[in-house]
C-alpha cells in the first residue's frame, strides 16, 4: 500500500497524474492512504489509538472529496466523521478492557436491531439520493450508500457494537465500485485494503465479544 500510494505520489509530480489530480491533491491522497490504512489496523484490534490517525485520514480525505465535487460523502466527512472521532476515542476511553487498557470492551447487536439498520440505510440512501442528484454530485448511488452506511457504521463503532464492521465491509464494496468508476488507483488500494481489514476487524470484535467481555462484566 505505501509503495502503490508513494509511486503515483511521485507519477503525479513528474508525468502528471492520470487520474486528473494535481500534484498537491497526490499528496493529500498519500497521506490519506497511510493515515487511514494504519487507523483501520488499530480500530480492527479495538486499539484506542486508532482515532489519532484517523483525525488526520478524515481531514485530508475531506479535501479531496471536495475537489471533486462528491458532496455527499465530503459532507460526512466534514460534519460527521471528525466530531465523531473526537466522541468516540471519550468514549472507547471509558469503556477500556480491565488488563488490556489499549483496548475497548466490544458489544453485539439483537436480529431486532440489526433489521431495524438495515431498514434505516435503504431509507436513508433514497433521501440523499434525491439530494444528491439536485446538487449536481458524482456518482450519486454510491455516494448516497456510502453516506447511509457510513454515518451507520460510524455510530455502532462510537457504542462498540461489533456489527460495525459488516455495514464498513458493505460500505467497502460500495467505495471500491466508485473508485472503479471514478478511476483513481490511490483510493481504489485503499478501500481494498479496508475492505480485507474490515473482515479480519468482525472477527477480531466477535473474539473479544465471546471472551474477553466475559472476564470484564
């Protein structure tokens, strides 16, 4: 991932990018890359050190979702996702492992709970759709899923709910069809990368749901 996303950094400056970025929005997209590949990492082990990184992931990913006009997710990013961080990293402080103080405690869902998101993203993706499409964004199906699922995902990592990572895998599957079609090789790495992180991620939750929570309660 760093070599992938350090090469078109320096493509970008010599030949030009070929996915029309300019050269200073390349190095915003390298420092996305590292930034976020490193925050997924630790949000997957439920180490609290992940907001740290992605703070600076959310920032700089802002930037470019700006300038290129895909409002939807720019928004969740900027109103969203970075008030979200600083609440989240209060309360997965709050709620440490006993032994392992890195960590936060994970919790699950009911079959109840888990219907009742699904209904809520379907209706949520129509609405901003709708939005989306008045504005004049990009890719508005994608962008309106991402946002949906995102702003889901984002709450049940906030409450520590382990089913967090089945809406990112969803989420990732969405993004990596929207980098297909945008075409920008930064990204589309990075969302595999997630996408990859965010399976081991339901795993390593659904571990420490099952054993560790146990020994805390």
């Amino acid at each position: 991932m760093i070599f992938i996303a350090a090469r078109a950094m320096v493509i970008g400056f010599t030949t030009g990018s070929a996915d029309g970025n300019p050269p200073w929005l390349t190095v915003i997209n390298f420092i996305s890359a590292i930034c976020g590949v490193i925050c997924i990492f630790f949000t997957a082990k439920a180490n609290i050190s992940n907001f740290v990184f992605a703070s600076v992931n959310t920032i700089v990913y802002a930037v470019y979702l700006v300038y290129w006009h895909i409002w939807g997710t720019a928004l969740l990013e900027i109103l969203f996702y970075i008030p979200m961080n600083f609440v989240s990293w209060y309360f997965w402080a709050k709620h440490r492992d006993r032994e392992i103080t890195q960590k936060t405690k994970s919790r699950r869902l009911t079959l109840l709970q888990n219907g009742i998101c699904a209904a809520v993203v379907v209706a949520s993706a129509l609405i901003y759709h709708g939005v989306l499409v008045k504005v004049g964004g990009e890719v508005a199906w994608f962008d309106a899923f991402t946002l949906s699922i995102g702003i889901l995902a984002t709450i049940l990592e906030l409450l520590r709910y382990k089913e967090q990572y089945i809406w990112w895998i969803i989420t990732d599957i969405v993004s990596i069809g929207m980098y297909i079609a945008h075409f920008d090789m930064v990204y589309l790495t990075k969302r595999s990368i997630y996408l990859i992180m965010a399976v081991i991620g339901l795993m390593n939750w659904a571990k420490l749901n099952r054993t560790r929570n146990v020994e805390n309660e």
